[in-house]
C-alpha cells in the first residue's frame, strides 16, 4: 500500500537517504513508497535473486549477512530505522549482494528501480538528490569496509 503522512515525512527527511529533498519532492518519492512489514526471522532479500526495489527501515532491526564459498554465513551488519538497503540493485542491476532477515517485527518502505525511473522523468533535481545521497552513502560504507580490510591484514601480518 502506498502510505503518506506528516510523521513519515519528518522521518524520511531526517534519514540520509532523502536529505536535501524539497517537500514538493519528498512528496513525490513518499507517494511511490511502498509498506511493508515482515515478522521477526523473515528473509525480506536473499543472496543472489534479482534485485529491483530498494527499502528504507522505519522500525525493527534487520541483520545482513554474506554466504562464503565455504558455506559459511558470515553476519556483516545490522540495520536499525533510517538505515537503507538494496539500493545497489538501483545502480547496477545486478542480483542481490546480501542476505537481510528481520532480526525482530520490521516495517520497511520500498522504491522500487520503475519508480525511481519515474521520479527522474518528474523531477530530475530530486532523482539527481537522491542519487547523490545514494552515492555519499555507498562511500561511507566503502570507506568503513576499506578500514576494516586494513584491520583483518594489520591481524594477518601480526600473525
């Protein structure tokens, strides 16, 4: 169901996501949003499927988690309200990088790649926005990644 609502507004503002959006565009991008709500333990993306939506996390915690080629489920983050996921599908349209089940009971909003195709069509200053936050946030994560590869090699090296 698409939702709508001043409380839900102020939220997605606050959020990286859709930082800098003026109201007429947060408008926009609230009305293509979608609910949805997952129980405690549901698999809401799984490793590998095709990809073409991304979420936005209003209450719950989720956990993403890696398959190795040993088997092994190796747990990477969680995620909390206002974090984001599978926007990477968005940009690369590639199947889904990761695993994210719901830790606890978790209300999510999806955007889906069509609608997002839309926004830019009506709007091209809020998709270019939203593209930019997009990016900023994809750099937050490679950085955090790039320090924690030079940890484990700081580990192996001590080894």
């Amino acid at each position: 169901m698409a939702v709508s609502s001043p409380d839900l507004k102020a939220f997605l503002l606050a959020t990286p996501f859709f930082g800098g959006l003026s109201d007429a565009s947060l408008d926009l991008l609230v009305s293509m949003l979608v609910e949805r709500r997952f129980d405690a333990g549901a698999t809401v993306v799984a490793e590998g499927e095709p990809g073409r939506s991304m979420f936005i996390v209003h209450a719950g915690q989720l956990v993403v988690s890696k398959l190795l080629d040993s088997g092994r489920v190796i747990r990477m983050t969680d995620l909390y309200p206002g974090d984001f996921f599978g926007e990477m599908t968005l940009i690369e349209m590639q199947n889904r990088s990761a695993t994210v089940v719901a830790e606890s009971a978790t209300v999510l909003y999806e955007l889906t790649a069509r609608q997002l195709y839309t926004c830019y069509k009506t709007d091209i200053h809020a998709y270019v926005l939203v593209m930019q936050n997009i990016n900023r946030e994809l750099c937050r994560r490679l950085r955090r990644a790039d320090s924690r590869i030079a940890e484990l090699q700081m580990l192996h090296a001590d080894q």
